[in-house]
C-alpha cells in the first residue's frame, strides 16, 4: 500500500475542489496539498465578469488535472477515488490503495443525478450529469426518432432547446416550464424561444472553447463518473440530427413518469406511463431530475448530515469534525443564512464553498479567525436560458415571503424580462432575463434596503432611467 502525507487534502475534481484548491495556492503556496479525483479531466473557471459586487459570470470547461500544477507547485493529484476516512487518526484510504494521511480534509464530490425509479432496469434511460453521460446522449440522438425528456431545471432546459431534428417529449411536474429557475411569466417569455430554437441557434455565437470528440477523456475508474458538466455542454449537441429529420417538441405539465416497460418487436423499444394516464412510445428516456448529494464512501465517525442528505456545514465550511470541511454539491449549507441568501446547488454556489472552505482552511491550520464571504449575503446566479442571459438576485421567486410581496413587471417580448419582488417598499428580489444593464443597481437596492415607495411604478417606467435615481 503506497503512503502519501499531506497538510491538505481535498476529495473531487469539480467545481468546488479545484476552486479549493486555486484558492489555497494563493492563501499557503509552501504547503503540501493533494488531490484526489476520478477523472484526469477537472473542471476549470475562466472568464470570470463581474457585473457586481456579488454578480459573477464565468465560462466552464474541462481541463487536465495536471494544469493545476502550475498553480501549485506542492500539489499531488491522486486518480482515484476515496473508499474510507478515518477521522480518528486523520487518514483516508482509496479504492486502489493508497494511504493519505492529512491535517484537514474537504469533501467535494458532488452530486449524481436523480433518475426515475425504472433507470437502472433500462440502458435506454440515463441522466445527464457527466461528459460520459453526453457522449452517450450524442450516440442516441443520431439515431433517435423520439425521446421523452423529464424535469424541468437548467439541463432539461438546454436539452430541449439545443437538440433538434428529433421529436421531443418534455414532462415537467409543474405548470410552467424551467421552474427552478423562473417564474410562470419569464417561462412564458422563454417559450417564445422554445417556438423558435431554431433561429437561436443559428445566431448564437460560440464564445468559449467547448471538448470535442477529437479530444481526450481519461476516466481511470470506469465505475466513476467523471466532472460534471459546464454550462455549455449542450453545444455538442447543436449539430447532431437524427436520421428521421424531425423537430417538433410537445409539453405535457403537472404530470410525472409513473413506470417505463421496454418493449420487443414494437415501433419504439419504450412504453412510458405518465400519471396523467397518457402513455408515450418513444426511443430513450432523459431523467434530468436534480442531482442528490454523492458520499460514496465509508466513515469510521459520521459527521451531521443536513436534512437534504448534504454533509452539513456552518458557515465556515465546516463539518461537525473540526478537521472536516465539505463544499459544493455534497454540502447541505446549515447555517443561520442572511435575510437574501439561500442554497441552491449550482455552479455559482460550488464556486463560494470552495473558496470558503480553502479561507476556513487555511485560518485553522495558522490558528487564525475568519470571517464568512460577502458572496453569502446575497443570492445570486447567472446562466443562459434559451439564448437570454438570466440573472436571479435574492428572493427573486418570492422565497420565505410568505406571499405578502408585490410584484412590478417590464416585459419586451424577444428582448427583455423584468422582474422586482419587493415588500413593504424595498426590493427583496429581482429576474433580469436579457441585456438589462440593471445588475448592479437592483443588488445595492436589496443590500441597502433602500424605501422605494416615492418612486412608485416609475422604478421599471421604460422612458425613465432609474439608475439616475441611486448613482
């Protein structure tokens, strides 16, 4: 068994592990530090624009671990996975036997994805989380007549809006399409570009480098899944058509998949019930549900877990282990959080924990204090949906209100959509769906809480510009 030593140790090559491990590069560059993660591709944040103190844009792409080097000379990656941690005596074990033992730890492994009860029974029902799972996704659409695509976040988003030349079955619980995200009014504004994706697509421009099939993808393990996707990973998906030519898309709301039966000597090789009692034939079956927390290993002392099944952490990143931290999707945020922030697993978020987690560190290795980052004062994320660029600020559906808010609405259909929940006067949230310019403005409104009560409907008057009213 090979025997490793290390001040830091950090589990996951994903979002929040790299950026754990870019963070302590910078904070303590002369400590040792290793890596271990499954893949000898990890995910890296590049492009990073700020539109605000806490309003960050960044591209995601894959890149080799080995990259990561150059940024810190005393890191050693392990291609491997962890099997066991003993917390009693600081060492983890992993699944091709090496010893690490270590002075503090980060678990960032992620999520897996959520799949319909019947997706182990069937190869024609898979998830999309991974590049693995994308790679498989292309080879079906090439040959695909119909599918049937479940859930209604960013990736079943991007799924239906990318893929064409193929029928499309989208099943969504709720009664409005990317309900994670939006509200029933910005879904409506979406759906125009659901009609037409066509023409989106022909006028996006490709600003970022995407992994093509010519490029390399090591998976050491292949029982592990390798990083999870970036933002862009449906471009892949662009120019793939299937054999039949079709594109025709049809929404069914408030209903979920109930069983799939796979059937022989048939038109289609899958007969999906839903609960609505309608029942679709169809070539494969996308489960694009939400991820679950992934603790694929053992423990010799279980830290507390959160109720969503994260390892639970303060405020700080820190487990109930003191040498224990955990950040990203595996982590269940179970701090007093601020009247604006909460926690919703995404790229944006995996970005804030591991460097928080990298600071908390750093600070109990050097017996120093640490403060909690000001990116945990305010919620916010931004992505593309459909072509527009979304940006959701605070309370932006309403969340903890208790449905005493009021809503103010500026809607230019194909060109922007804007939305502020505001109570008792002062903004709690925002939706800025297009080039609205607006970020900045609408994140000092609801950090300040700024009485907006003189201003009226005047707030989102389109003839009226209200950045004037709080330069």
């Amino acid at each position: 068994m090979s025997k490793l030593n290390s001040k830091y140790l950090i589990v996951g090559g994903g979002i929040a592990g790299v950026t754990c491990v870019e963070t302590l590069a910078i904070l303590h560059p002369g400590a040792t530090l290793i890596i271990i993660t499954a893949s000898s591709l990890v995910k890296n944040v590049s492009n990073i624009t700020f539109y605000a103190k806490t309003i960050v844009k960044f591209d995601v792409s894959e890149t080799e671990a080995s990259s990561l080097k150059k940024i810190h000379p005393n890191l050693h990656i392990v291609y491997d996975s962890l099997r066991h941690l003993d917390n009693t005596h600081k060492i983890a074990y992993t699944d091709g036997g090496i010893e690490i033992t270590f002075e503090v730890i980060c678990i960032c492994t992620g999520g897996v994805p959520k799949l319909i009860s019947d997706s182990k029974k069937f190869s024609r029902i898979f998830g999309i989380r991974d590049t693995e799972s994308v790679e498989n996704f292309q080879e079906k659409l090439r040959n695909g007549r119909r599918m049937v695509v479940v859930g209604n976040g960013g990736i079943a988003s991007e799924i239906i809006h990318a893929t064409r030349g193929i029928e499309k079955i989208w099943v969504v619980r709720d009664d409005y399409i990317s309900a994670t995200f939006v509200d029933p009014g910005a879904a409506e504004f979406l759906q125009d570009s659901v009609k037409n994706c066509k023409e989106k697509q022909e006028n996006t421009v490709l600003r970022r480098h995407i992994f093509s099939e010519e490029d390399t993808l090591v998976s050491v393990n292949k029982n592990l899944k390798s990083a999870a996707l970036g933002p862009d990973w449906y471009r892949k998906l662009e120019n793939v058509i299937s054999s039949e030519g079709k594109q025709e898309l049809e929404i069914i709301y408030k209903t979920e998949v109930e069983s799939v039966i796979e059937k022989e000597n048939t038109s289609y090789p899958l007969y999906v019930k839903l609960s609505n009692g309608k029942a679709i034939e169809c070539d494969f079956v996308i489960s694009a549900t939400g991820v679950e927390p992934a603790v694929n290993f053992t423990w010799d002392k279980e830290p507390v877990f959160g109720k969503d099944g994260g390892i639970a952490v303060n405020e700080l990143q820190q487990t109930s282990i003191p040498h224990v931290f955990a950040a990203g999707d595996v982590a269940s945020a179970s701090w007093e959080h601020s009247a604006h922030w909460f926690q919703l697993r995404l790229w944006t978020q995996a970005r804030q924990m591991g460097a928080m987690a990298a600071k908390a560190m750093h600070a109990k290795i050097n017996k120093e204090d640490v403060l909690q980052d000001f990116c945990f004062e305010l919620f916010t994320h931004c992505t593309t949906l459909f072509g527009h660029r979304v940006v959701l600020l605070g309370k932006y559906n309403g969340q903890g209100l208790d449905k005493k808010y009021e809503i103010l609405l500026r809607v230019t259909r194909g060109h922007e959509y804007i939305k502020f929940v505001l109570q008792n006067g002062k903004l709690q949230g925002a939706i800025l769906i297009g080039e609205t310019d607006l970020e900045e403005m609408c994140e000092n409104l609801i950090l300040d809480q700024i009485d907006l009560t003189p201003y009226g409907d005047d707030i989102l008057n389109p003839d009226i510009d209200i950045d004037d009213y709080f330069d």
